[in-house]
C-alpha cells in the first residue's frame, strides 16, 4: 500500500497519471538458405537472444517485437523508428534490431524490445549480443561470442570455442568441448563439463565446474569455488577467491605441484601422496610435489578453507 501511495502522488506531481501501459506484441518471420560454416550475427536491445540448430542448410529468424502501445495506431507510429534489419550476405545472416528515436521515454528504456529466435544449421558460428536479454544457445557446432549487458547465458552442448560475457547475470554451461572464456560480473558461473581448456571468472558469485580435462583458470571476488579436473594436469591452473572457499577434486594418480594458501582459513589434502616443501595440512598453506610433480595447481583464498581431495 504504501509504494501505491507514493507512485500515486508521484503522478500527480508530475502532472499525468500512472497508467499501465498496454502490449502489443508483432511476430516478423525470414527464412535463408545457406551453406554449413557460415556466420550469424544478432544484435538487440533489451531482448532475449534464443539459437536453436536445425537439421538442414537453412536459417530461419522470427523477431517478436513487444511494443508499449494501447492501439495498433501508437504501435505502427512507434515502429516508424524502429530499425529491424534481417538479411543474408553471402553465406552469413545478419539479425538486428535498434530504436533510433531518443528522448521521450523515461528512465532510458524504449517504447519496443525486440527478442530474437533462430534456427540454424548444426555447424554454424554465432555473435549475439543484447545490451539486456537473456542469450541461449544450444547444440550447435561453432564458434560463439556471447555479450548481454544484465541478462543470463545458458549454454548446452556447444562443440566450438566459446566466449561469453554478462555485466550481471549468472551463466550456465551443460557442456563444451572446445576452450570455454566465461566471465560475469556479478552472477554464478556453473559449468557440467568442459572438453578443453577453461577461464571462468566473476566478480562476485560462485563458480562450479563439475569436469573439466584441460588447463583450469578460475576467479572470484566474492563467493565459493568448486572443481573436479579429470585426468592428469593439461597445464598450469590457477584456482582463487578473494573470500569464499576452493574445493578441488583430483585424479588419485595425477602428478602436480601443488600451491595453496589462505589468509584467514586452513588448508586440508586428502587421499593425496605429497611430498612436503613448505606449510602442512591443517595449515594456512600447503605447497609440495604430488606424485613426483608437473604442472602447478595453485589454490588461494583471502578468508576461506581449501581442500583438496583425491577422487
């Protein structure tokens, strides 16, 4: 009752009333067919980005237009400043969509968003980028560059490198099997399996990597780190957080040097065969040979517990 009050009075002050305003919502439909190896690109503002592969050589794009309009009059004037450019070149597609009218529209938002879904070919590379949507992506066969200013990526079953990126939202990847770069910053980061190498890192959330086979980089401002790295070491990893605590499971047999070391916790190895150089188990640093020694595994925390456990 009391935030009915104040946006009431808000109205009033400003002189209109608080109204809802109405949806009308527009569906604009192309199809293209193209050759495997091509590239899709899509821009939006505001909008989801949705990528589905397809069985055959085309692609097909629907825009889902969402106008704040009472009456199919406002929205067609309201359309007038919409730029909603889908075309082919070549062997690639272009999907975008941008409000060229400015001013007029309170707190920075637009009168029309635009979402994105495309059904491509399985083996197809992608650039989306949406300054507020949600992007998912699934079974596809390709490169992906991935940009969303507040909103969330989930990822399944993406065989080509990937880099993603969001300024607030978590990200969720089922599996990869090429090098993943993930980064957000402020949401989680969950990856089921990652094929390659692996660069994951937030400015404040958790980060779960259930499998990964190739080198490791992962870092947090703010929150737990947990991460099972199958079969031996590919390369040096580097696991850190700035306040939570890093678990990390390892092969029982995998040869390392290990580096760990926590400003306000202690740190504990199970099940390994290490030979001691400096710290202790227990302590607030272990460093020491693992099966005779290879590549570094350096874990750190300012203000939690590491453990590290063979599995």
């Amino acid at each position: 009752m009391k935030t009915f009050i104040t946006l009431i009075t808000l109205g009033t002050l400003l002189g209109a009333p608080v109204l809802a305003q109405a949806k009308i919502n527009r569906t604009v439909e192309k199809t293209f067919t193209v050759q495997e190896g091509g590239d899709l690109k899509v821009q939006t503002s505001g909008g989801d980005i949705q990528i589905l592969a397809g069985n055959g050589n085309e692609v097909k794009v629907t825009a889902r237009e969402r106008i704040n309009a009472d009456s199919e009059a406002k929205a067609d004037e309201i359309l007038q400043d919409l730029e909603l450019t889908i075309e082919q070149q070549g062997n690639n597609v272009l999907a975008r969509a941008k409000y060229t009218k400015s001013g007029g529209w309170h707190w920075g938002s637009t009168p029309v968003t635009v979402s994105f879904t495309v059904v491509v070919p399985r083996r197809y590379n992608v650039d989306l980028n949406t300054s507020g949507g949600n992007i998912g992506l699934e079974s596809i066969v390709g490169r992906a560059h991935l940009r969303t200013s507040g909103g969330n990526l989930k990822l399944d079953r993406i065989d080509g490198e990937i880099d993603g990126n969001t300024s607030g939202g978590n990200i969720d990847l089922n599996e990869g099997t090429a090098t993943v770069k993930l980064s957000t910053s402020g949401g989680d980061i969950h990856v089921d399996r990652a094929g390659g190498e692996a660069d994951l890192s937030t400015s404040g959330g958790n980060i779960v990597i259930n499998s990964v086979l190739g080198r490791l980089n992962a870092s947090t401002s703010g929150g737990d780190i947990k991460a099972t790295i199958e079969g031996e070491l590919k390369g040096n990893c580097d696991l850190s957080t700035s306040g939570g605590n890093v678990t990390v499971a390892v092969e029982k047999n995998a040869a390392f040097d290990l580096k760990s070391r926590t400003s306000g916790g202690s740190v504990n190895a199970d099940g390994l065969t290490i030979t001691i150089d400096k710290g202790g188990i227990g302590k607030s640093s272990l460093s020491g040979k693992v099966n005779g020694g290879g590549p570094s595994l350096s874990l750190g925390t300012s203000g939690g517990d590491i453990r590290i456990r063979a599995k």
